[in-house]
C-alpha cells in the first residue's frame, strides 16, 4: 500500500494521522508495513484524506485521482 509514500509526502507523522482519522498509531504502522490489511471502511477514510482513489492506495494503479479523466 502508498500509504506510507502520502503521509510521508505530506508529511505528516503516523500519530498525527491516526488522530486526525480517529484511529490507532499501531494500526497505521501495521498498514505500512503490510502486517495489517485495511478494511473497506478505513480505506475509504485513506482514500478521502489523501483525496486519492483506493486503486491508487492499493497499486492497482498509478494514476492516484480519485475521478478518471475524461477523454
């Protein structure tokens, strides 16, 4: 998962951002670390903070706009 590329990108620290998601610092690292997968719900509040898609968060693709381009 990007997460760790966005949060550093913005620079932010895994605590500040687990705070600012209601969430847990240990969940966060986990995340980044790949110990942990992300539930559907958390992805969304990723997706929505970074304004990023969840394809993008999960690799499936490079483009990280969460609404496709029109051609």
């Amino acid at each position: 998962m990007r997460l760790r590329e966005l949060r550093l990108r913005r620079g932010i620290s895994q605590l500040r951002l687990a705070m600012e998601l209601h969430m847990n610092q240990n969940s966060i690292s986990r995340y980044e670390t790949g110990e942990r997968e992300a539930d559907y719900a958390t992805l969304i509040k990723l997706a929505d903070y970074f304004c990023v898609s969840i394809d993008y968060l999960l690799e499936h693709t490079d483009e990280p706009s969460p609404y496709p381009k029109k051609r």
